[in-house]
C-alpha cells in the first residue's frame, strides 16, 4: 500500500501531464480498484487529487423541467444557454481512449449510492441515483489547468472555460428574471457580431400544468 504522501503525488503528477488524456476507462478503474480496499485517509487523497483536477460540465437535454429551474438557475431568476451538441466544441477527444473533452450520457442507477470504497470509473463519473433521472444529464470532463480563467467565489474556486460563439443557440431568460439582466444580456448579444445569431427567449410557469413553457419567437427585437 502506498503512504498517503506518495498516493497524493503520484495522482497529482499524473493529473498535472498530457498522459492523463490518454487514461483508458478501464485503466481508470484498475487504478480505482486497486486503492478502494486502502485506508480511509488515502481514499479521501484520491478524491481530493480528482477534485482538484478534474471539473465536470453538466449538461441537460431538457430546458423546461420546474426542479431544474428551481435549482440551477437561481429559482427562476437567472437563465439557461442552449447549445448546439453537433459543435466539435463538445467532442474534442483525441483518441477512442481518452476520458476528457467530449460529451457523455449520464447513466441512471437503483443501485447503492457510490462511495469510494466501492467505486470504478464510470460510477465515479457518468453514474448517480435515479431520484436524479429527470435531469437527463450529460457530462463533459476537463482537467481544470485548461480553465481559461479561474475566481475566488466564497471559499471555493470557480474555474471558467471558454466556449465558441457558434456553440451558443439560444438564451432563455427566467421567468423572474429581472429587467436588468434582461437589458444587459440583450445589450452583450447586439454589441457582439459573432453573438447576433443567438435568441433572445423568456420562460413562462404554466401553474396549471406545473410546468415551464418557452416563449418564442425571440425577444430580442
């Protein structure tokens, strides 16, 4: 068993490398497997080391799901990007096995919650609970020294990634999203040339149906 210094190092150097593009899944979970039966403290330097290194994209195919607004975008007060997954954006894998850069389907399980005691590689990564399944969620994994720009937000650190502007669709605004916003995303999107094909659209809440209707055509003009 390695000492909880060595652990440390040696996932971190190999996260730190291009090499670690070129991980397989299953050498992922040989090297997962290997360390689940060790000791608490190098367990928690296992996901301290990916935490570190690795960020996740995650994406959903829906954009009208209530949860999904109450949750992710600030109780109806914030906004949602549309992206077009035909982008090579999000599939930029420079090899059947490399783990990062490409967009993966998030699958759903019955199963017991995954631990790290009891972990391989897709769990860790593409697999939770099917409480969770009405997010249709997909995942992107990057390694977080390829942010373009990383912020102190709190005690936390909110690293930030670059994406081409023909990636971009559309912006849907919330349903209570304010005036403000909604002039300043407008005013961002007409003083870009490369940002004039996005739309401009606002969520409605349908009480009746307990839902989130999208209002088309654009509003930008």
């Amino acid at each position: 068993m390695l000492p909880l210094d060595a652990a440390m190092q040696a996932i971190e150097a190999f996260m730190a490398t291009d090499d670690a593009r070129e991980a397989t899944a299953q050498e992922l979970q040989l090297f997962l497997q290997s360390m689940r039966d060790g000791a608490a403290p190098i367990r928690e330097a296992i996901y301290r080391a990916f935490n570190d290194n690795v960020g996740i994209l995650s994406l959903s195919e829906i954009h009208n799901h209530e949860l999904m607004w109450s949750h992710y975008a600030d109780t109806h007060k914030g906004l949602v990007l549309c992206f077009d997954e035909r982008q090579s954006f999000f599939n930029r894998r420079r090899s059947e096995n490399d783990e990062f850069y490409f967009v993966r389907k998030v699958r759903y399980s019955e199963g017991p919650a995954t631990s790290l005691a009891t972990i391989d590689g897709d769990a860790l990564l593409v697999t939770k609970g099917t409480k969770w399944s009405y997010e249709r969620e997909w995942r992107m994994l990057v390694p977080l020294r390829d942010a373009t720009r990383s912020l102190k937000v709190g005690g936390d650190t909110v690293h930030l990634f670059a994406f081409p502007p023909e990636a971009l669709r559309g912006i849907i605004l919330g349903a209570h999203a304010t005036v403000t916003l909604e002039d300043s995303v407008r005013n961002l999107l007409n003083a870009r040339l490369e940002l004039r094909h996005v739309h401009l659209s606002r969520a409605l809440l349908d009480f009746g149906e307990r839902s989130v209707k999208v209002q088309w055509p654009d509003i930008n003009e």
